[in-house]
C-alpha cells in the first residue's frame, strides 16, 4: 500500500466528520483552557456522562489511560436486555425500566448499531427450572417490554433445532422464546464518544492520569502524562468525575490515602468461536437458579459465556486462563453439540470485570448497581450498572452534579429533564437501507459492494459509511478488504485513524474493526496497520 493512499486526505471539518486535531493540538487545549468537569475514564459509563453534560451545556474534558472502551466495555455479552433473571428476583420494575432504555437504543438513539435477537431458553429434563415457569417468564418479560419484541412463548425441541442446528436435543423438553437486542459494544461507544465531541466535549485516549489537583483542599483537575509519547501536561476543572471502573478505587486513594475500597470485582469471560452451521437464534441455557450461559451468533461467529466469579488483583493482569476455558466449554455443552465447541474453532477469548457495591455475599446474586461516592476533596466517583442503561447512567449522574453542594455548575447547564429524551447517535438510519444502498450503487459514488461489506459498514456506522465508501471509491486500495475472511476493508483503517482517535494497532483491529476476534490479525496485516497510523497527517 503506498504513502499516498495511506496519507487519503481528509473528509470535511471535525466534528462533522473531518480529520480530528493532533495529540499535540488536544493537549494543549486541555491545559490551557479550564473546564467544568473533567471526566477521568472512557468506558461506557464515563463516555455517556461526558455526552449528556456536553449536551447540558457544560465545558467537558474526557481522557483515559488507554483506549476508549479499551477495557470492561468493549468486553462484555455484547446485549441491550432487559434482564430476564430479575423476574425471579421479583425485580419487575428494574425489569421495565431496563426494556424502555433496550427499545430506545435499538430503535431511536442508534438502530444502525443494534439489531434484535432471538433467543432459545431450552429446559432440559432435571434442569433447575420447568417448563411451566418459564414460559410463564418469558410471557412476563415480553409483557413488560409492551409486546415490542413479540410475545413470550414455548416451541417444541424440533421447531427449535430448525433455527439452531447445533442445539443439544438429548433429554430437551421444551425451548421457551423471548427477544432482547445485540450490539457490538466497541462501536457503540465509540460512537457515543463521537457524540459527545459533536456536542462540545474534548477528549483524549491513551492520556494516565499520574496524579491530582487540588485548590483549597478540593480536586480541581488532573495531572497527565501522554502514554504514547511521555508528553506531561494537566487539566484544571471545576468538578472532577472519577469513572475508573474496575480502577475506581485507586484514584480514590489519590485523593484520599485513607479511602476505604467501595467496590469489588467480578470477572466475566468469553470465547469466540468459528459457527460449524448458520445460527437464526441465541441459546440462554440456565446453569443453576441464578446463572445463565449464552451462547450467541455475533459477527458471523459465535460467542459463549460468561463467568463470574470474584476478581482480587491489578486489573491490567486480567486474562483469559484455561479454567475460563474449560467452564465456558463445559457449561456451553448442556444445550450445545460438540462439534461446535472445538478448541480448534475458537479464534478470540476476552474477559472484563463488573464493578458491584462492596460487601459480602456471591458476585452472581450481586446487584449491578451503580456506585456514587464524593470523596472528601469533592472528587465525584462512579462505578457499575449495565450497559444497557448507559443513556439512564449518564443523565443521573449528571443530576447529581447539577445537585452538589459547592459545586455550582447549574448555572452554566440545562436541566437534563430539558434535553432530548431520545438523542440520537451519529449515523442513524435503518442500516438495511443503507447496505441496500451501497449494494446497488455503492451509496451513489462508486460502483456496488459486496454484500457482507455493505451490511457491515451500515451496521457499525450506518450513514457514516457514506463517507468509507466515499474514500474507498478515490483511492481504489482502500476498497480492498483488509483479509479475505473479513468484511472489513482498508478505507476503514485511515477512517478509524481521521476521525475515531485511533492510535495504536490494537485500537484499529480490536476495536474499530472486528480481525483482532476474528483471530486474522496477521503479523502483516498488524504492520500494514501501522504504516497507516504512521502516516497520520
């Protein structure tokens, strides 16, 4: 690939969806200007507040350690659910709550990047629950999201294997059925970070924080050293929000050394696997009372898990171990045959850590709520909830800001309860037309796409694709896909380094695109990667 097709210019002005600033340029805006809140970690939850008081009016700085979703949120069950499990659990109105937010992602706030799911809750004879009281649960489920996904029902073990060709059938009474929404996580955060820069936000990946500051006894900023090139710098704001996730506790500490922990760790693992056979259904198999295993079509590959078990440790030494492995397998083949869980089909295994309240008790019974703390220099911490409520998250935390004593940034924002209820993110449309499109006439600049290229560029950016296609068709390289097993293509690498703050290989092949889970990162294909970035204008 040559130096010119890797230096493609620029499409328009940022936020729009022109070239981003440089790091240089980034960083000396965050320390010369002074804002109202600075937001410490770019997970999902950090990215949503950082949205949401960007959209209130506040003067917002974003910046984490890594990359943006690098950890915890780009590693999750990649679902938008309702929460089945809470039923039982008499959580019927959590439940409710958790169904509006799922609907509105899925349908107004980003369509182009969830899709509905199917799934199969197969009862097995002397299994923890009946057919009976599952199917009247899924009723109650379907009930409770106002019947938007169908109604809650009960086939018969044949009907079921139809859609899943590899479901265990040996000792299978029934399936019941419900529907929740998938998504892949990554995107839809990086799309939320876009979001958040359209609305006014400056953010910054790969930026540590190495320490904090203080006026009068108060946080009143941060000190950061750029991770890529040792640059130091700092940011001074009015209120410091603390959304660390599973590092929560440690910035704590930087602001009070004698800060009791709040938090403690679960750890969630997955494997990714090569499908045997085509999936039209997602497989929740309960484990015992509380536990369910997925296994899910995603990507056009297959996703089980999760575990969750208690996690002691740094959790940049989280990893994927061979008893995770085992489990994962184990557990998987109480309603999935065997040959589709070869070890030789998996491709990709990725593990993140929910954040809980601290206390006692198994970290599978734990509620996932949502942890507030003020520190005693008025660092606001926050940490845990679900990804389905990320929108919900977001607008509480920034009520809660609006709210704090000595923090007076009401004056400088709207009432949340002013702003759009359903905002949408960047690129919405209905991704079917949008890959309709590009497969007729590659979106009206250039000759068709393949199939599976068009309905991956409009599920992963929707109308954003436009402008991929755009700088494919001007620079005919771009067009070609990165590894023949994939859909993505070349233009997707310089998009990602323009205008979705890209830094690294990793950044690239994990998270802006699917090779990395795919497991066809190539030696070559991860050098030609960064030649790209390299050539960053």
């Amino acid at each position: 690939m040559s130096t010119t097709l890797q230096s493609a210019p620029a499409l328009g002005t940022h936020p729009a969806g022109g070239t981003l600033p440089s790091r240089a340029q980034t960083r000396e805006q965050l320390s010369t200007a002074t804002y109202d809140l600075l937001v410490i970690g770019g997970g999902i939850l950090g990215i949503s507040t950082a949205w949401h008081a960007s959209q209130s009016g506040l003067r917002v700085a974003l910046v984490d350690g890594g990359d943006f979703a690098g950890a915890t949120s780009s590693a999750s069950s990649k679902l938008l659910h309702g929460g089945l499990r809470y039923l039982q659990t008499g959580a019927v109105k959590l439940v409710a709550e958790n169904h509006f937010e799922r609907r509105a992602v899925s349908r107004q706030v980003a369509p182009h990047l969830a899709n509905p799911l199917t799934f199969y809750l197969p009862v097995y004879k002397g299994g923890p629950h009946g057919a009976t009281k599952l199917g009247a649960g899924v009723f109650a489920y379907s009930a409770l999201s106002a019947f938007g996904d169908g109604v809650g029902h009960v086939i018969s073990p044949a009907k079921a294997r139809r859609a899943v060709p590899e479901l265990r059938t040996d000792n299978l009474k029934a399936v019941a059925v419900y529907g929740d929404d998938q998504m892949n996580d990554a995107r839809m955060a990086l799309m939320t970070v876009r979001a958040a820069v359209d609305s006014g936000a400056t953010v910054l990946n790969h930026a540590e924080v190495t320490g904090l500051r203080f006026t009068g006894g108060r946080v009143t900023g941060a000190d950061l050293k750029d991770a890529l090139d040792g640059s130091e710098f700092g940011v001074d704001a009015r209120l410091v929000l603390n959304a660390t996730g599973p590092w929560v506790d440690r910035l704590r500490t930087m602001e009070d050394a004698a800060s009791e922990p709040s938090i403690r760790l679960s750890k969630g693992a997955h494997l990714v696997l090569r499908r045997t056979a085509p999936w039209n259904a997602a497989l929740a198999t309960p484990i015992d009372k509380y536990r369910i295993t997925f296994a899910l079509p995603w990507e056009d590959m297959l996703v089980l898990g999760t575990t969750d078990e208690e996690y002691v440790g740094d959790p940049a030494d989280l990893a994927v171990n061979d008893k995770d492995i085992h489990q994962i397998l184990d557990e998987a083949s109480l309603s999935v045959r065997d040959q589709q869980l070869s070890r030789d089909l998996i491709t990709y295994s990725y593990a993140g850590l929910r954040v809980l309240p601290g206390g006692p008790g198994d970290t599978s019974t734990a509620k996932r709520e949502t942890v507030v703390t003020e520190g005693s220099g008025g660092m606001l911490s926050v940490a845990g909830g679900k990804w389905t409520t990320f929108r919900h998250i977001g607008r509480m935390v920034v009520n809660k800001l609006a709210e704090l004593p000595g923090h007076p940034l009401s004056d400088n924002m709207e009432p949340i309860s002013d702003l759009p209820k359903k905002a949408p993110l960047p690129g919405l449309a209905n991704p079917h037309a949008v890959a309709h499109r590009l497969m007729i006439d590659g979106g009206g600049t250039g000759p068709s796409m393949a199939p599976d290229t068009a309905h991956h560029l409009a599920t992963h950016y929707g109308t954003l694709a436009f402008d991929i296609v755009r700088l494919a068709n001007e620079h005919a390289e771009l067009g070609e896909r990165i590894h023949p097993d994939a859909p993505e293509i070349w233009a997707q690498v310089v998009y990602a380094r323009d205008h979705e703050w890209a830094e690294t290989a990793d950044d690239v092949l994990r998270r802006r695109t699917t090779l990395t889970i795919r497991g066809l990162a190539t030696d070559g294909i991860r050098a030609r990667v960064e030649a790209i970035l390299a050539e960053r204008n």
